[in-house]
C-alpha cells in the first residue's frame, strides 16, 4: 500500500509522457493526491504508447500505465477561459505544480511562475524541461534519446567498437524525475517551517550529468576524459562480465582481499602471486590477461554453481540475468516490489500482460517505509475518469459540466 509520508499534499500534475508523470508517481506512492490534468483532446500522449496496440487504442497505453497508477485524471483545456478559471481555483486550494513542457508554455497560458504564487503564495512549482529554463539550449525540445547523447552517457556506453550507444532504459528521464520528486519532497519541507512557495527548475541533462557521478569527475578533477570500456569497471579489476560454461556472469572483487578468495575459490591461489596481477593498479593494467585466465576456469561450471561459490565466499558475484528473470525472482517477490492491480475491465480492456478481469502488474517504490513495501493502491486512470467528481467538488452542476463538454473545456 502506499504510505502517508506526503499525505495531505495535493498536486497538480501537467506532466506527459515520462520524466514528468515518473515524479508525479513518486509522489502519489509517497502519499500524495496527484490530480492528473490531460488536455481535453486526447490526454497525456503516453496513454497511446506501449508494446500493447490494444491498449494504446483504449488510452491505456503501457508506457501510461507504468507511472500514472494512485493518480486521478481530470480532463481540461487551459486554452480556454472557463478552463483557465477552472485551473484557477485549482491552484487555490494545492500544493504542487508539476510541469514538463517546454519552458514558455506556462507563462503563454498564463500560468508562469509569477501568476501561479499570485493565485497561491505559497505554491510548489516545479517545471521540467530537457535543458533547464535558462541557457542557450532552452528552447530546444528534448527527448530520453536526446538527453542520453548531449550529456556524454551515450559516449561512454558500450566498447571501442560499439559506443555511442544508448543505454537500454530511458534513464535520463526516470533520473530527471526522481530530481524532480526529491527537490519538491524539499521544497515541502521549507514551506512547512516558513510557509514560502518555490520554482524548482529541473534539467534532464544536469540531472543526468549528475547521475554521471565519478565518471565526470573523472574529467572535472582527474583531467582524464572517460572512454567506452563495454563491460568493464575502469576503476577496479576483476570487475566485470565473464563468461561461465553457460551464461555471462558478473564480478566485482573490487578489494585486494576480495580478489586473493576469489583466486582460492577458481583453485588459482597462483594468480595473486603474479606480479600482473598481486596490486590493484597492476589489475588494471593487465586486465585483458587477467580476464582470459579467469575465464579459462569460470567456463569449466554453469553460472549456478559460480552464484552459490561467490555467496558463500562474500565475494559480489552474480549472473547477468534478462528483466523476466529479475521481475520473477525470489528477492524481487519477496520485497513487494511489483503488484497487482484492476483496471476497468467492463470498458473492454483487454491486450498483452492483462488478465482476464482487467488485472495488471505494476512496479512500486524502490523504498520500504517502516518495514512495508510501498505499492500504488488504485490503477492508473481512465482518461478523464474524475473529471465530474472534481469539478463537481469544485461548487460546478451538472448542467454546468454537460456545457463544458459541449463548449470543449473539458
């Protein structure tokens, strides 16, 4: 279930497609009311995204799914004045805005930084965009695949031969919107001791240059610009992807007495001796040759017998394994990380991954509060499913809202 560490926050969640509904997640499984506002003509684009034509077709497209779940969706046009009233008195009565459109939008519609903490001084404004709200580049627009290039991940990703080469998940937006999640949780914080609002500004690319860590303080403090090196650890060897009698298997014996069991385990005492090999920076010198003569005994057993020796021995070892493998596996299941939940079955949801009552399997939090798994407790909405329960709260009739649908504001 989620937990109630932003309970009683209430935000509103522009966002669209990734980076911007991943933070909005974040907060929802956090505790937070995440109000979901989708333009009126098709809402958030992702709803048409995902391996499942089936789904997409119903505006519930699995990219949707993936990070829209304990939210609810209100459709509206902020292009229009009764929509703008409407967003309004919104603004009135939360905490948050949450945005990832391109910088400008918001104040074109009306709804800058300046008008928002007009309406409410003390609002939380937190706009995402690939490059930031200042800088050259600003008005660029960026994707995932944009990102991951122009901030030199793609750079050092995959080998001599291979790099560039994009990392398999989109992690410049996942990591734009955990930097998003984690600066409102603080600027929430500030507000309950002063009672000021603040703008948050977050840029994909800092977020993912951040994430870079070491890799670009290798560069900033080192002088050394980093380079592609596939499935090694610049930093440490042994450490890396071997080769087994049956699969690939992972290594960091990253400490010298880590590296001396490990030479015990393969029955190679020999090897720490080596003058290649009996130093950390030796290691890396030679790495290529400490590899092969690793190898040459790791291919002798399957990845099994390899996992269990490495256990036991304390030494970080593991196969490589395919997501199915990991979503399935015991220390996954055991944690909660994935649940299960219903979707409208009745509005004839129906494509691959669901079950025959419409049920779904979701990621949570990667964090448990007070010993709990923190999962979504409600399924991703339909478009516009609270559109009447929200505005109805809002003082609107229902001769009200049946003219709204008419005039296209909602």
């Amino acid at each position: 279930m989620r937990t109630n560490l932003l309970e009683g926050v209430r935000v509103l969640d522009l966002t669209n497609v990734l980076s911007g509904p991943f933070a909005g997640y974040q907060l929802a499984l956090m505790g937070a009311d995440v109000l979901k506002v989708e333009a009126h003509t098709g809402g958030d684009l992702a709803r048409k995204l995902g391996a499942s034509a089936d789904l997409s077709a119903r505006h519930l497209g699995i990219s949707f799914l993936a990070q829209n779940s304990s939210k609810r969706s209100l459709t509206l046009n902020l292009k229009s004045e009764r929509g703008k009233d409407i967003f309004r008195q919104l603004v009135e009565t939360h905490d948050v805005v949450l945005e990832n459109f391109r910088p400008g939008v918001m104040d074109r519609l009306g709804f800058g930084w300046d008008a928002l903490r007009e309406i409410n001084p003390g609002i939380v404004y937190c706009a995402i965009s690939g490059f930031g709200q200042s800088g050259p580049l600003r008005d660029r627009p960026a994707y995932d695949q944009i990102i991951q290039g122009m901030s030199g991940l793609m750079s050092v990703t995959g080998n001599t031969e291979t790099a560039p080469l994009r990392v398999g998940a989109p992690i410049a937006d996942t990591v734009g919107g955990f930097a998003a999640a984690f600066a409102i949780a603080s600027a929430l914080v500030r507000r309950g001791r002063t009672g000021e609002g603040a703008f948050l500004d977050v840029s994909m690319l800092e977020a993912t240059l951040t994430a870079m860590g070491w890799v670009a303080s290798d560069y900033l403090v080192g002088g050394s610009e980093p380079v592609p090196m596939g499935n090694e650890n610049r930093t440490a060897a042994p450490s890396g992807t071997f080769s087994t009698a049956d699969g690939d298997f992972n290594i960091a014996a990253n400490k010298q007495e880590q590296f001396e069991e490990l030479c015990r385990i393969l029955g190679r005492p020999d090897l720490a001796g080596d003058p290649r090999f009996a130093e950390r920076e030796a290691r890396k010198t030679n790495r290529l040759a400490l590899k092969a003569e690793i190898e040459s005994v790791l291919t002798t057993r399957p990845s099994a017998h390899w996992d269990k020796e490495f256990a036991a021995a304390g030494i970080p070892g593991a196969p490589v394994m395919d997501v199915a493998a990991v979503l399935d596996s015991p220390q996954i299941v055991e944690r909660g990380l994935v649940s299960t939940l219903r979707i409208d079955a009745a509005a004839g949801i129906t494509g691959t991954g669901v079950g025959p009552d419409g049920d779904i399997r979701l990621l949570g939090a990667p964090t448990h509060v007070d010993g709990a798994a923190v999962t979504p407790d409600t399924p991703p909405p339909l478009l516009g499913e609270h559109t009447e329960t929200v505005l109805t709260g809002l003082g609107y009739s229902a001769e009200d809202i049946a003219a709204m649908r008419a005039e296209g504001v909602i």
